[in-house]
C-alpha cells in the first residue's frame, strides 16, 4: 500500500517539477525502447511526450529480444491480436489472471513478439496509441532499457550484450560484473529476478546522465 501511495504523490508532483528537471536535458525528442512500463515513468517525470509506443505495456524476455534484433522492421508491422489462448505464454498469463488484457502480435521475417499491453481497457485503445506513438520513434536518439524478469535468463543477458546499442541499460538482481550496463537492484540479491523496477524507477540510475548519453554519443 505504501509503494502505490508513494507512485501516487510521484505522478502529481511530476506536474509541479517536470518543467525544472527538463531544463537539465539536452534534449527532449530521444526515444526509451523498455521491455516493461519503465520508459513511461521517465517521459512523466519530466513531463515529455511519449516518444516510444512502449508505454504501458510488456514484453517476455525472449520475445523482447527478438524485437530488439529488428527493431525497426518490427516498427513498421502492423500490430495484431490474439486471444490469451492463442498466447505462447498462455500458463504465465493465466496464472497472473490477465484474463481480457489484450495481447499484441508482431510478425516480422518469420518471427513472432507478443505484447502484453497490461494498462489498457481495449484492443482498440492499444492499438491507436501503439500505432501513434511509433510515428514518433527517433532511431536517432535511442535508449534501450531491460530488465531481468519476465523469464529472463543468463543467455539472453549474453544476447542483449550483443545488440548493437551505443546507449543501453539492463537492470539485474545480481552483480555481472562482466557487462558495465547493468545495474544491480539491491533490494532483488537473492531473489530470482527484478520484482519491479517501476515504482523506483530512478533509484540506481542518474537520469539526467542517462538521457543526456543518448546525444553525447551522436
């Protein structure tokens, strides 16, 4: 109760401070891919447009990164839906009871991701904002977040090292020191995964150096 009522009081007081925290960016137009909700909470917080359809929503671990590896291609499929049944990831979805969330499909060059868009009421919904807000991805200004959950595992850390990303960040519930762009929850050593990284969504990270990356790079 006390984490929902923190995210709560967050959410209002991003209207009062996103103004001030902007001005520490270089810029407003970068895109955040993430595999969970996380991007959200960033555009939020400093009050910008949801640059990225990755809003409210996510992914399993592997079928993220196979939308990753042709990210672009991927953009530029049209987004379909399938029932909970229909989901390769049927067992998990039932057990979680997200029974009625809609479940995207994307097929690209043989390969199918799903999407799990667990904060909207309709296929319909999700389908329009998904669809809108891929219009204004900046393959450009690109910051790929990830996160060890979701049936993430070790071998797809090692794929997600390989992906071509100058700008990329994988949060993770134990130390890999081989890998500078993971960062250890804390609170998760001795679990099996990230539990959220949603309501602390920038308590490892600095964000203004994060973001401002993205076009030191370019």
């Amino acid at each position: 109760m006390f984490s929902i009522v923190k995210v709560f009081i967050r959410e209002k007081l991003n209207f009062v401070f996103a103004g001030r925290r902007r001005k520490k960016l270089i810029g407003t137009d970068f895109t955040i891919i993430s595999n969970n909700c996380w991007g959200g909470h960033v555009y939020r917080f400093f009050g910008i447009a949801y640059n990225s359809p990755t809003i409210g929503l996510f992914f399993f671990a592997e079928d993220y990164i196979m939308f990753l590896r042709e990210l672009e291609g991927f953009l530029n499929i049209e987004l379909e839906f399938i029932s909970r049944k229909e989901s390769k990831h049927s067992e998990v979805l039932m057990n979680k009871e997200y029974e009625g969330v809609p479940i995207g499909k994307l097929c690209y060059k043989g390969n199918t991701v799903e999407i799990v868009f667990l904060h909207y009421r309709s296929e319909k919904e999700a389908y329009e904002k998904w669809t809108r807000r891929v219009k204004r991805v900046n393959l450009n200004r690109l910051l790929i977040k990830n996160s060890y959950q979701n049936k993430c595992t070790e071998e797809i850390l090692e794929q997600f090292a390989m992906l071509p990303f100058k700008n990329k960040i994988f949060f993770v519930h134990k130390p890999f020191i081989e890998y500078d762009f993971t960062v250890v929850y804390r609170e998760c050593i001795g679990k099996d995964f990230v539990l959220n990284d949603t309501n602390n969504f920038r308590k490892y990270v600095n964000l203004n150096k994060l973001i401002n990356s993205v076009y030191d790079c370019c």
